[in-house]
C-alpha cells in the first residue's frame, strides 16, 4: 500500500471519520512489518488495538470484568463503612468529654459575687476603662489620615487612568446604540414583509 494512502487513512482515522474497512487497512499495514520509518510508531499502537480485537472476543473477559468491579465496590464500601465508624467514634468522644466538663463545672459553680461593695467605686473604675478603651480608638483613627493622604497620591493616577475609561464608555455606548439600529432594522423589515 502507499505511503500516501496510509497517512490519509490514519488522518480519517485519529479524526474519527474512518470506516471500518480502513481500520482494517491499516491494522493489515502495520502488523506486516513491513512499515515505513516515519510511521513506526503508530505500529505498537495498532498491535495493542489488535491483541485488544482479540480478547473482545473472548467470551470469559465479561465475567472477569464483573468480578473485578464487584471486587473493587465491595473493598470501597468496607473503606468508607471503617471510616464513618471511627468518624462516628471521635464524635461521640467528643461529646462524651464536653458533657463531662460541663456537668463537672455546674456541680463547683459558686454563687455569682458582685466585684465591687459600693457603687462610685464600680462608676470611677468603669469611666477608667472607657477612658482607655476611647484612647486606643482615637490611637486607631489616627493611622486611618495616613489612608486620607493615599486617596491623595492615588488621584493623579485616576487622573490618567480617566480617559482610557471614558474610551471603553463611549465604546460600549456605541455598541448598544449598533445594536438598537439593527434591532429596529430588522424590525421594520419584519414589518415591510408582512404587508
């Protein structure tokens, strides 16, 4: 056969468009031997597809199939099955530990005791707190200038960055004017049409 012939048929082939008769074809050429240099390596391919042929044929290669799927389910059924009893078992240990805990903390709970006697002294230690906690927000707001002064080094990057996208607006702009003029367009000829 050509060499020619056969690069052709290997095209229809590898795109899916071969008959069977040229698959045929081609399995004769490459299991000649006599193959040329430049196609050798697609004669291990078309052996394999050969020996392949063979054992499709081979009426215990279904049974041997089914075996081995059941094979491989049962083995992964038993995996996740060992899995959930030993998530199950965490879980529960969990549960058994946290309940302890807090049985164990209810049975040496105190009463609840009031930190201060007297009133003012609670207020002055209450304001003192505040007063820290007011600080340190004011501490916080601070930095945030250092944001304001950003904003003002980033504006003549906006700036240039401006007309690049007023470019991009007018574009889109002129897009959807395009489109309502084809719209109406093919409207007024569906009109023009039906009359």
């Amino acid at each position: 056969m050509e060499l020619k012939e056969i690069k052709r048929l290997l095209q229809l082939y590898f795109n899916g468009e071969s008959t069977l008769e040229d698959e045929r074809k081609l399995e004769a050429y490459f299991s000649g031997g006599d193959v040329a240099d430049e196609l050798k390596e697609y004669a291990e391919f078309f052996g394999g597809i050969s020996e392949l042929a063979e054992l499709a044929d081979d009426p215990t290669i279904e049974d041997d199939v089914m075996d081995y799927i059941l094979e491989n389910e049962h083995q992964e059924k038993t995996k996740y099955r060992s899995m959930w009893k030993t998530v199950t078992g965490i879980a529960a240990s969990v549960i058994i530990v946290l309940g302890g805990f807090l049985f164990y903390q209810q049975q040496n709970q105190q009463p609840f005791e009031d930190t201060f006697d007297d009133p003012e002294v609670a207020y002055a230690y209450v304001r003192q707190t505040m007063q820290y906690v007011s600080g340190k927000y004011s501490e916080g707001l601070a930095e945030l200038s250092n944001f304001e002064k950003l904003q003002v080094a980033a504006k003549p990057i906006k700036e240039g960055v401006r007309p690049v996208n007023e470019f991009f607006d007018e574009i889109s702009r002129l897009k959807a004017e395009d489109a309502q003029v084809q719209s109406n367009t093919t409207e007024d000829d569906s009109i023009k049409t039906k009359k």
